[in-house]
C-alpha cells in the first residue's frame, strides 16, 4: 500500500516531537520535589535522596559549598535574612541537603515565617527519618544507608553524638564508615555503621 505523501509529512513533523516529549519526562526526582514544594511533606524521603543522586538535576547541580558555608556562620551572627538567603541557594540546587532545611527552619522561625518554618522542620525531619529507617547502625548488615559523607555527621550530631574516630571498612561487597562515637549527654562510648557505597559510586571515595 502506497502512503501519501501528506501522511508521510505529518508523520515525519509528529515524529520528533513524540521522541522530545519522551525526552522532557521528568525524573522521579522532580516528580517527588515537585510534591514536596507543593506542601506535601508527606512523601517518600528515602526515595527522593536515592533518586536525586542519579537525576539529571544531580548531575546540573551548582557547587553551593560557599553558601552552605555562610548559611552557617549567618545563622550564629542572627543575621536571619542572609542565612535564610543561603540555605534556600542551596536548596536551588541540592534540595536534600538536611542542614539547609534545618538553617531555613531556624531563620524563618526568628522572622516570624511560622508556615515556612514549620514546612522546613518537617522535611528536615523527614530526610533524618529516612536514613534512621535505613537500619539501626549498629552493624554492617543494619548499616545506616546515607548518599553523602555529609549526612552521617549530620545524624550523629541529630543523636546528640559527637566523633572521636572513623574508619573505613569493606565486607560482602560493600563499604562501611566506621564511626565511634562519645554521647555528648553522659559520655558513654558507640560505634555506629554507615553503607558509603552510593557516595563511592559517584565521588570515588
């Protein structure tokens, strides 16, 4: 059967256009930020770290280290605005950065942003739940699961643990941090594992 030559046209134009659609799917990623910006803190924390780590807004995303740096040292100054101001550039571009979420919280709290506060507390609270659901820690094969070095001190200093020595450790396939700790509270010593192989993968370390 011979296909007109207006057909073939028409095919020819809605071809691309089908494949750039296919294209712009967004990530899952950007599907579960897009829930979470909308007020949703209700979602799946876990997965929006995973899959953060190998989305194309990962792969696009600024060195904010400056500002995540400053977003800091304006919070202890009680220059709420500046550090309000950082953190959310970080969030621009690493939204699951927990201490950005926790500086937003803070500053919007002192200016009296009681929503805003609130919003950012619980998705700060929902990044450390995710990691705590991970495991418990207190094993290789219970292994906290973090997709940053980053987030172990984090949780460490959530738990109210301070560091006093850590190793590298690799069992079965995997690598572990190995982290002995001191309770800042009554001085009583832990040990706490972490799985680092999604920060191995995409930083080689």
């Amino acid at each position: 059967m011979r296909i007109p030559v207006r057909t073939l046209a028409f095919i020819a134009i809605l071809a691309p256009l089908s494949i750039c659609a296919r294209a712009q799917k967004p990530s899952e990623y950007a599907t579960l930020l897009a829930e979470v910006k909308s007020g949703d803190t209700n979602i799946d924390y876990g997965r929006l770290r995973m899959s953060y780590m190998d989305s194309p807004e990962y792969k696009a995303a600024k060195d904010t280290s400056e500002a995540e740096k400053a977003m800091g040292q304006e919070l202890d100054a009680r220059d709420y605005a500046g550090a309000l101001k950082s953190a959310e550039t970080v969030l621009d571009s690493e939204y699951v950065n927990i201490d950005a979420h926790f500086v937003a919280f803070a500053a919007n709290r002192e200016l009296g942003n009681k929503d805003q506060a609130a919003f950012h507390l619980a998705v700060f609270r929902g990044l450390i739940d995710s990691i705590r659901k991970s495991g418990d820690g207190k094993s290789p094969q219970t292994a906290w699961v973090v997709i940053t070095v980053h987030e172990e001190y984090v949780v460490l200093r959530v738990l109210g643990y301070r560091l006093t020595q850590q190793s590298l450790m690799s069992k079965g396939g995997h690598n572990y941090d190995v982290m002995t700790v001191k309770n800042i509270d009554d001085g009583s010593d832990a040990t706490f594992y972490f799985n680092v192989d999604i920060p191995f993968k995409h930083y080689g370390v």
